[in-house]
C-alpha cells in the first residue's frame, strides 16, 4: 500500500480530516479511473488506475479523485442512500472543492461524452452539475 500526498483538490478533505489520513493505493487492474474502498481495518481508502490518469492527466484524474474524496467525506461508505444520490453529491462536492484546473478539466471531459454512465449520468448532465455547483 502506497501512500500519496493529498492534492490541492482535497485540501478541505484534509483539512476536516487532520488526523486521518486517505491512503491512495495505485492498482492498473483497476477498470475504472478511481474509486472508495473499505480496507480491513475499516478504514476508507482511494484506489485508483495510474495508466489510466496518465492517459487523461492530472488535472481530471485531479476531479476524480476529488470526487472520491467527497464520498468519504459525505460518509459515502456508510451512508445508505440511492447511487444516483450519492453520485450526484460526490459530483457537486468535488465540482465545488476541486481547483479550477480540475473542474475545467472534468467539464470538457463530460461535455465531450466521457465520464457517462446510468448510475452517474451522462456527460452532458454532469458538466452541467459542475457549473450549477461551482456558483
């Protein structure tokens, strides 16, 4: 398990969290950019595709794992609701937490189609939700 510096995307997540640390674990098995985890102990962690951030770069890979970050901060692992709620908060979370680079990043990607899926939305909603939650 490899542990990463907290990017500038999650410097509230870290700021609510001093004391816990997220460990970010890279796993190219991964099919997907990023996603929440529970280890063992019981303690969340990010695991994410570095092939595939380095194919989309660090600024959306940067949302991404903003967008994960939110999912544990909004108590995502824990939290029973819908999947198209809890994205959808992660999304508005991340769009309002992430730099500027990073949700500029995330709304061409979703504009261009990317990022799409039943449980998310399709790209077109969700870059919507980035400006409507980055006002």
């Amino acid at each position: 398990m490899i542990k990463f510096s907290i990017s500038l995307a999650a410097g509230l997540f870290l700021a609510l969290h001093a004391s816990a640390q997220v460990p970010e674990i890279a796993n190219p098995q991964l099919n997907d950019i990023a996603m929440v985890t529970v280890l063992p102990n019981g303690q969340p962690a990010i695991v994410y595709n570095p092939i595939i951030c380095q194919q989309i770069g660090a600024a959306l890979c940067g949302f991404y794992r903003a967008h994960e970050y939110c999912h544990i901060s909004l108590g995502h692992t824990v939290r029973q609701i819908w999947p198209q709620q809890r994205e959808l908060e992660a999304d508005c979370c991340a769009a309002r937490n992430a730099s500027q680079v990073e949700a500029t990043a995330a709304y061409q990607w979703f504009m261009s189609g990317g990022g799409s899926s039943p449980v998310h939305g399709f790209g077109q909603q969700r870059a919507a939700r980035i400006l409507a939650c980055r006002r």
